[in-house]
C-alpha cells in the first residue's frame, strides 16, 4: 500500500521534536503494511492513529489522521497529544455516552450526514492545503508564522468554554493550522487578515458576550424587537484584522454556517454570504490564479504575503516600495 505525507505534515513534525519526523516515518512503514491500523475519527472518511512518544528520544506522543483509499493512504493532519487520557479524535466521547445538552445536540448534527459531512472535510483541507502549498513555495516568512494544528484536547476545552459546538468545518481548519502569528505585522489572508488563534478566539468571544449582556441589561425595559444584537451565542470569531488587532474581523455563525463581520467601530455586524469553505477556496484561488483575483491582490514584500489592500500609503525607501504582484 503507497503511504503518501502531506509536506505541510512534515513541516509540522520538524516543529514538534527531532525524533518526531523519523516518528512519522515510522507510523508510514506500518501503514503499509496495516492499512486498517488506525480507528474511526469524528471526522468523516478520516481514520487516526495514536504514535507513543515514549518509544523516540524526542518525540512527543502524536495523533495522526489519514484517509484511507483503495490503492493508497494519505497522511493528511498530525497534532500533538497534551496527555495521554485526551487523546481521543475529535468527536468522540471521552466516556461510553455521547453526551448531553447543547453539545450532544450539536455532535449529533455533525453526524447527521456523513456523505455530506465527508466532502466538507475533504473542501477545507484540499483548499488549505492549496493555500499553504503556495505559501510554502513563494512566502516562506508567512508560511513559518503558522502554528500548527490544534489537538483533541485544546478544542473541546474551547468548545466548552464557547459553550457551542465547534461546526465541522472550522474544526477541520483548527486541526490543519491553529493560528498565525503574522509576518512583519502582516497575516497571510485576503486584506493581511489573520486566522486567530484559540486563545483569542475565546478571549473575543467573552468580550462580546459581556458586552451583549451589558446591552441586554440597558434595554431590559424595551420590547425585544426595539433592541440593537450586538452578538450572539453562536457567532464564533475566526479571522481578525490583524495578528495583534482584534478590534475587527470576521465571525463564522455556528447556527448558519455563514460568516459575518464585527468591529468594535460601531458598525452593525453583519453577514458576508460567505461559508468558511468558499471563504478559502476563494483565498486559494487568488493565490493560484492572481490575475484573476477580485475581492484583493496577492504579491510578495521578500519572503511575506502581503495584499495589496493592506498597504498603507508608501513612504519612500519603506516597505510598501518593495511590493511586487505575486506572479501567476
């Protein structure tokens, strides 16, 4: 059985310890040989596999997930287990019940269908991974400034700190790249955009919560429709202006799928007609094709990705001098 190894999966082995690489190697070989080897993940058409890091000097235990086709396995995501009791795929249970409340509710919903569910996994990581891809070929400073994927533990913790299912989709993302950090002040999405990372996605999220309940505390004696939404339950903050700017950005809504923006400049909130998956298929897209790109252009200052968008008026000898369109 041919084992194929995602390079954004090296990449992130190479982060996670020195003996981590030849780890993944390894866990390649016994592929081969068994391709029935790992166990159904919460994630459709994805099977994952648990690597003890015990058995390597430098090596932290590892959670593999693969896609397993007729004539071939495909490694395509790999985090790192916090501990060993939480090392469990995303989606399953940590006991023998699925739950209760809102978060049962919602797993059973990602559950709902696994045809449907199986395409949605395999659109967000084929259009990341024609995004880093690309990335890694022309603007490796932007491509460093990623994390790596989020593991088992860190998501429920959110999750449940959100106190809303995580959609399926992010969740996908999340385990691909947790975060960017930015490039000389830069992110690497449309409009030098960055995807947060989890602590500012929870850290966002309180804050508007606190101030829905500081509105819903002043308009507690106007009827419900006189009311100005300030945030909801299920709006899960994404993307942000900037790797240190969380004053705007962009929000998935776990309860439509759909993205709306928010600013802390007053402006209402309001929806983008965007999911998650056209969002980056889209960024993708530009990214491959730049002269056919509309919403923003791509080009390169040295080795970061930087939008044409998110320029700011250029100073002679500064940084904004040494755009260049990114090339086709």
């Amino acid at each position: 059985m041919k084992v194929d190894i995602q390079p954004d999966v090296h990449d992130i082995a190479a982060r996670l310890g020195a003996d981590a690489p030849y780890a993944l190697k390894a866990l390649a070989g016994r592929l081969a040989d068994d391709p029935g080897l790992g166990r159904p993940s919460g994630l459709p058409g994805i099977l994952t596999v648990t690597v003890d890091g015990d058995m390597f000097d430098d090596c932290p235990d590892l959670n593999v997930g693969y896609i397993r086709e007729p004539d071939r396995i495909e490694i395509r995501f790999l985090t790192a287990v916090s501990a060993r009791p939480s090392a469990q795929a995303p989606g399953e249970s940590s006991g023998g019940e699925e739950g209760s409340g809102e978060d049962a509710r919602g797993e059973r919903a990602r559950r709902a269908d696994p045809a449907a569910d199986a395409v949605t996994v395999r659109q967000v990581a084929d259009a990341w991974q024609r995004f880093t891809g690309r990335l890694r070929r022309d603007a490796p400073d932007s491509y460093a400034a990623l994390r790596p994927g989020a593991s088992a533990t860190a998501l429920a913790a959110l999750e449940a700190g959100l106190g809303v299912a995580i959609p399926l989709e992010l969740r996908v993302l999340w385990q691909l790249t947790a975060g960017d950090d930015g490039s000389g002040g830069w992110g690497c999405l449309p409009g030098n955009r960055v995807l947060m990372p989890l602590d500012a996605v929870a850290a966002v999220h309180r804050r508007w919560m606190a101030a829905r309940a500081r509105e819903d505390a002043r308009g507690a004696g106007r009827p419900g429709d006189e009311r100005t939404p300030v945030w909801q339950a299920t709006w899960i903050p994404v993307i942000a202006r900037g790797p240190a700017d969380t004053t705007s950005g962009l929000y998935l809504d776990a309860a439509t799928g759909y993205l709306g923006r928010w600013s802390r400049y007053g402006e209402s909130p309001d929806e983008e007609l965007d999911t998650l998956v056209t969002y980056l298929e889209e960024a993708a897209d530009m990214l491959a094709s730049p002269a056919l790109a509309t919403r923003d252009t791509p080009g390169l200052i040295g080795g970061t990705l930087v939008w044409r968008s998110g320029l700011g008026p250029a100073a002679e000898g500064g940084r904004e001098d040494r755009w260049r369109p990114l090339a086709g």
